[in-house]
C-alpha cells in the first residue's frame, strides 16, 4: 500500500491505496464520488474523464498514485455553490445529454476544451471531443451547448 | 411514475415508439376526468353548480361563471379537499389502447468516397421524420438525432464479428468501431407535423424514425458514389475494406 494525499474538488484527501488501483476507482469506490463512470475497458469511451492539475484525463487510464500531491476536479466539483457551471448550464439549455452517463466526462472535457481554446470552431469542438463517445444523442446538441457555452464567454 | 406496480395497474413496455401515442393518451382521458371531478368539489367549495364552474387554465384557477373572483386554486382546491376527507375523488384512472400509427419521412444522405483507401465520409444527412403533432420539439430533435448517428454508424462503422468457432472478436471499442463527434456531421433535420385522428392527441412515434431512414440513405449514398465504377452492392459496413473489395471486383 503506497500513501498518497490528493486535493479533490478542492478538499485534501489521505488515502493508502494500492500501486495498481486506477484513480477512476479510487473516485468512485475510495471517496465515493460516483459522478465519474466507467464505460468500457479500454481507455475508448471518456465517460471517467475528469481534470488533473487542469488538464482533461482518462481516470480509468491514470494510476492513483500518479495524483499523488496533485489536483483532481470531478463534475461533483465543477459547479460553484448552488449554481450550475456555465458549460453544465449550456447542456441542460441545448438538450445535450438524455441518458446521461457520458455527460460528466462530455462536460469536463468540454471544459477544458474551452480553457486552451475559448471560441472553437464545429470542427474543433468535434476533434477536441474524438476521446469521449456517445450514443444518445448522435452529439449534435453537444457541439451546440460547447458553442453555446463559448458564446457566454466560460 | 415509473415503474411502479402499486401505483399503475398494468402496462407494457416502450417498444413500439409507443409511449406518448398511448401513455399520453391516457394520461390526457384522465386529466379530462380530473378536471370534472375538480369542478364537483368547487361548485361545493365556491356554493354553486358545477355547471357553473369554469376552469381558467392558464391561471390554473376554477371559478365561478361570470365572477372571476370568486375562485379557487388547485392547491387550494385540493387543500379543501384533503381537510374534508375527499382527496381520492380527484383521483381518475383511464386505460388508453389504440391503433398502430404510422409516422413516415425520408432521409437523404451525401458521401465522398476515397476510392485508393475505401474509406468514406458522411458530409451531410437530411432527416425529415413527421411524427404528427410534436410535444416537445427540443427532445424529438435529439431523438433523431441520435437515432441518426446510430443508423449512419451502422451504415459505416459497426460490425460484430466472430471467428470460426464462435469466439466474439469485438468485444471491446478498440475493435469495435464506434463513430466520436469528429466522425459524424451535424443533422440536417426538418420539422413536420402531420396530425393522426388515431389517438385525441394526435401524435406518434419519433424514437426509431432516425434509425430507420438513416442507414439505407448512406448505404445508398455509398453504393451510388461507386455506381460509376461499376459498383452494385457493398457489404455493411460500408467503409473501408469493404468498399475496396467491392471496387476490386468490379474491375475484374
């Protein structure tokens, strides 16, 4: 067992996890917050998308203890206080999601997206969004809410 | 209420694109009946006829004919009701079976084919899918549009494929091909409406309308881009190997 310390959605976490365990398990099953999913075995789908020191990744791709001493935002950490977080609000507004289990990763990886490029292009947001799959909504309405989030400037 | 036996006495499941043709269906027969079961207890709780209760429903107030203000509200109504031990009469239970419906529209669908590798390009899908009158047009759109995406993906992506003795070979999405947002166009989808007298509410079903249209119009698409090479048929999907294969024997 290897001891890490990992700030999660801003809150400093103490665990002792083992070399092997994936941090998207350690999300879900160590801190309980099940907001990440897992959709498939094989680093595909980017439902488990979250940040790490604010950059987008695969949870299910990235050891526990390669967080160790770094910062982890989940979707249960995006939004400020009882708001929603503009490109959250920006989903909700333009229908994208319906099952919505691809959404937390869709919505954290259209965040950061938007921070490295802040007024995409369709073809932009379509190749910035190739790591996260969906199957309900043919992505249409997602392209629209990440131009709709831009467009307010998040 | 969903799914729940205690609290809806029988029904079937969605299949059909039947939910809001028959659900909704009932659900409007019930409301109806609601709403003379309501005026019942306000001719009571305003001392007048029921007949001369009329329902304001934008106010969501019922009131007196000729003196609206002499109302009163569904909660309070309702309230009232509940005080004098006679909320159940509010409650209605209608059962709706109706005839199949028929929703129809076309899909039309361009390609570009690049015809050294096979591989193949959906540029554009126009998807009209009248499903009589729209409830709610935002959530019909999405149902297109999903069901769009998944008929081109079956048109140009997707295979489940076994070997010899029946081992699946697909199993996962690094072998199954599955289309992201950079390998699908936006939907080119037109709105029309053509009302059934089947049901009182005049809808029908959306939920498969983008499936059914979208993989024969691309399949199509393909095969006519490679007409000219002499091309009939290409096995789904019909991308890639497949459309190579099919352009090599053409040409012997």
């Amino acid at each position: 067992m290897t001891r890490i310390a990992v700030t999660v959605n801003g809150s400093r976490q103490e665990a002792d996890v083992e070399p092997r365990q994936l941090l998207a398990y350690f999300l879900r099953d160590g801190l309980g917050l099940t907001g990440t999913n897992v959709g498939c075995d094989t680093s595909s789908c980017g439902a488990c998308t979250v940040l790490l020191d604010g950059e987008s990744v695969k949870s299910c791709t990235v050891l526990a203890v390669q967080a160790d001493g770094g910062e982890v935002t989940t979707i249960e950490g995006l939004a400020p206080g009882d708001e929603l977080h503009p490109v959250q609000q920006a989903f909700h507004e333009q229908h994208a999601l319906q099952c919505g289990y691809c959404t937390p990763g869709f919505v954290l990886a259209a965040v950061s997206l938007l921070a490295e490029n802040p007024s995409p292009s369709e073809d932009e947001i379509r190749h910035g969004l190739e790591g996260n799959l969906c199957r309900c909504t043919g992505y249409h309405n997602i392209v629209q809410a990440v131009q709709a989030a831009a467009r307010a400037g998040s | 209420v969903k799914g729940d036996t205690d609290e809806v006495e029988h029904g079937t499941g969605t299949y059909g694109s039947k939910s809001t043709q028959i659900g909704g269906s009932a659900a409007a027969a019930a409301s109806e009946e609601v709403v003379e079961r309501a005026k019942q207890l306000a001719g009571e709780q305003l001392e007048t006829s029921p007949e001369d209760i009329v329902l304001d429903a934008a106010l969501g107030r019922f009131h007196v004919a000729g003196a609206p203000a002499r109302s009163v509200s569904w909660p309070e109504l309702a309230g009232r009701a509940a005080a004098d031990g006679k909320l159940a009469e509010l409650k209605a239970s209608h059962n709706f079976a109706g005839a199949p419906t028929f929703p129809f529209g076309a899909h039309v669908a361009v390609v570009e084919v690049d015809v050294e590798t096979g591989q193949v390009e959906l540029q554009r899908l126009v998807c009209v899918d009248d499903a009589g009158n729209l409830v709610n047009p935002l959530i019909a759109a999405g149902q297109v549009h999903g069901g769009a995406a998944t008929g081109a993906s079956q048109a140009l992506y997707e295979q489940f494929v076994y070997d010899e003795d029946g081992n699946p070979l697909t199993n996962t999405f690094v072998a199954y091909a599955f289309p992201s947002a950079a390998d699908l166009p936006s939907w080119d989808v037109v709105e029309m409406e053509t009302p059934t007298p089947l049901n009182p509410l005049g809808v029908k079903g959306i939920g498969e309308s983008g499936t059914i249209g979208a993989t024969p119009a691309v399949h199509n698409a393909v095969v006519d881009a490679l007409a000219p090479y002499g091309v009939r048929h290409v096995d789904l999907p019909a991308n890639g190997e497949n459309v190579w294969r099919a352009l090599q024997e053409a040409k012997a």
